[in-house]
C-alpha cells in the first residue's frame, strides 16, 4: 500500500454520490496498492488548518450506496479559483487559491485526486489538471444537463420522485377540478420536467428550452373544461420563461454562491393565468430539494457504482485530465476540457418532445 487517492464531491448534492465513493473505495482495495481518503466538504477539506479529511476504509463505505447525499459532505461554496475570504474589515474578497490547493494535495502525499461535480467542479477540475494536478472527474447532477455525458446518476431517482408527486397531484386536481402546477427542478434545462410530464401524464410541460406563450395555456385549459368540469396538470421547470420575459429568481445573497437561486416561475405562472382571467381555481407545488434527496433508485446505483469503478480504473491507468461519460451504454471517458464546455439542452425536435406532443402534451408554444 504505498499510493493515495484523495475524493471530493462539490456542487449540490445528488442520490448516488455515496455509491461512487463506495464502488472508488471497493475497487482500490481489490489492488492492494491504492488507499483512499476524503476531502470533507469538496476542496475546502484540503484548504482548512489542519486539513478535514476521511479515510474511506472498507467500513467507512459499507453499505452506503443506498444512503442518499454524501458522506463526505458538500458546498457550493467551495471554488478554490474564486474562494471567498473575509477581510479584517469583515468584507469578502474572492481569492485564487488553485495553486495552494494544488501544493497542499502533493504534501499531503496524494497521487491522484476523484472530483465528483457538476459543470462547474469539473471546470475546477480542468484548471487544476492544468496546474499539473492528475485528477479525474466523475460527473453528477439531478439536472441530467451535462453536455459530454448522456446520463448522470441522480436524474432518475429525481424522475422517480417528482413522477410520485406527480401522481399525487393528478388525483386531488380532479377531485376538485383544479388546475395543478408543479414546479420541479432545472435551471438550464427541462429534462426532469419533460420526463416527468410524459412518465405522470401531464397536459402542459414547461421548460427552459421551450419558452411559453400565456396565451397558449388559457386556450388549452380553456379546452380541457370546455366539455364540463375538468382538471389540469403543469409540470413547469425551475428555468423556464415566458416568450417575452425572463427566468424568475433572486440573486445569490450569501458570498461565494454560485449563481441566483431559481424558483417562483410556478407561482408567477398562476398569477398570470389568474390575471389572464383563467376561472378554474388553480394550486402550486414547489418541490424544491425533495428532488435531491434520499435513496437513489436501482438504475442510479448502478450508474454510480460503474462510473466509481471506471473512474478508479482511470487513476490506476494513468489517465488523467478525463471525466467519466455515460455514451450509448457504455461506460466511456471523455477530456475534461470536453466536459467543461457547457450544459446539454432539450432540442425542440427531441424525440421525447415529439412523444410528448403526439400524446396530447402542450409546451405552451403552439
Ligand atoms: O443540482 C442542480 C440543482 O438542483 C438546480 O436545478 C437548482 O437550481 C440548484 O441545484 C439548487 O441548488 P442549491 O439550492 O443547492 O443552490
């Protein structure tokens, strides 16, 4: 045993995060020459004096692929090129701490580094490979709207529960013969929406990608009651606007976040409607974080568990500056400068769009 790997996990938190750790620490062990430890809260463990650190031992990681978020902890707080530093003053400053963090992993004897992120970790990822770090990404989010892999783990376990919501909603919508709007996550992309609309049988989904025209909802709703009393259900995403407007936050308040905080496009939309005189009463749901947590369904265990071992396999081949990719079900990897490039939308002639229109489902544009 005379080589170490040092984990983190950054950015929001995701089900499947404790079976990537799992499977990297699983697959060390097989080799006997590999020991692994974990940078508590990302990076921030490597920056802090002393150093916050796990060592991810056989026991430390027993069984904790059916544990939702991460053992290691998480921050979106945590970039080391823009780390937020407070002055004598009290006031914040954001300083370049890439190069120390780089020197503090080398003292500390790691020979590689697993950064399990987002978009963003993985751009920390590339910088720091360019400072000579040998670092592997393994990429993660409930967004599923990473541009160099297919599929993220967390996406389905996210599907999952806002489908359950979903089904919820449907019945209390024609109980009362409301209109239902829920509000579910992806700042960028409509991905959880689009799923979630087809897999729960929605009316109307709402996505970035395809901004709304008010208009188009009122005829549609207007439709579904037209023959009576009905009932309708919205799956709106986080990020999308209406033709003429914009995304509806709030600016990232706390330092070193970072970017605005969404959500509210739900409740606006139902002002709107009412403004617009739609006569139905309508109710909206947010749910927020609950998309984010608990136990990973099978799909996503499995997802994580093969990109912790190829991410291992990457590490022990040398193969640095790469990022873990889930292309046409294989388990690939792809450079990380690939990864860093940016987010994957839905295109308006998506298959799954065309599935979704051709089963009655109206994105408010025609
Ligand atoms: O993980 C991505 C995401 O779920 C986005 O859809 C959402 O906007 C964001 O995280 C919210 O994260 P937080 O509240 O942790 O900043």
């Amino acid at each position: 045993m005379n080589k170490k790997i040092l984990v983190s996990t950054g950015g929001g938190d995701c089900p499947g995060l404790n079976a990537v750790i799992r499977a990297i620490s699983k697959a060390a062990k097989r080799t006997k020459d590999w020991e692994v430890w974990g940078s508590m809260e990302a990076f921030n463990g490597i920056l802090s004096d002393p150093p916050e650190l796990m060592k991810l031992t056989g026991k430390k990681t027993a069984g904790i692929h059916v544990k939702g978020g991460t053992i290691l902890k998480t921050t979106n707080k945590g970039n080391p090129l823009k780390f937020p530093m407070q002055q004598t003053d009290g006031s914040w400053i954001k300083v370049d701490r890439s190069q120390e963090l780089v020197d503090r992993i080398h003292a500390l004897g790691f020979n590689a580094v697993i950064n399990i992120g987002g978009d963003g970790s993985q751009r920390i990822s590339q910088a720091l490979h360019e400072k000579g770090l040998n670092i592997v990404g393994a990429p993660k989010t409930i967004d599923n709207d990473l541009s160099a892999t297919d599929l993220t783990f967390g996406f389905s376990t996210a599907v999952q529960i806002a489908t359950e919501c979903f089904d919820k909603l449907i019945t209390t919508a024609e109980s009362h013969h409301r209109v239902m709007i829920m509000e579910v996550m992806g700042r960028h992309a409509g991905w959880i929406a689009l799923h979630t609309a087809i897999a729960g049988g929605a009316e109307i989904c709402l996505i970035p990608e395809i901004p709304f025209d008010l208009n188009k909802i009122l005829d549609k709703i207007e439709t579904r009651y037209r023959k009576g009393k009905g009932f309708v259900n919205i799956v709106i995403a986080e990020g999308a606007k209406p033709k003429d407007g914009n995304v509806i936050g709030r600016q990232a308040v706390s330092i070193g976040d970072q970017h605005i905080k969404l959500g509210g496009i739900g409740n606006y939309l139902r002002l709107q409607l009412e403004e617009h005189g739609c006569k139905p009463q309508i109710r909206t749901t947010t749910l927020g974080h609950i998309q984010r947590g608990g136990t990973p369904v099978a799909f996503d265990r499995i997802l994580a568990t093969a990109m912790g071992v190829k991410a291992f396999e990457l590490v022990k081949e040398g193969r640095f500056g790469r990022m873990v990719s889930y292309k046409n079900n294989q388990v690939v990897s792809v450079p990380l400068e690939e990864a860093a490039k940016g987010n994957k939308f839905i295109s308006p002639d998506d298959y799954l769009v065309n599935i979704a229109r051709s089963t009655g489902i109206s994105f408010g544009d025609e």
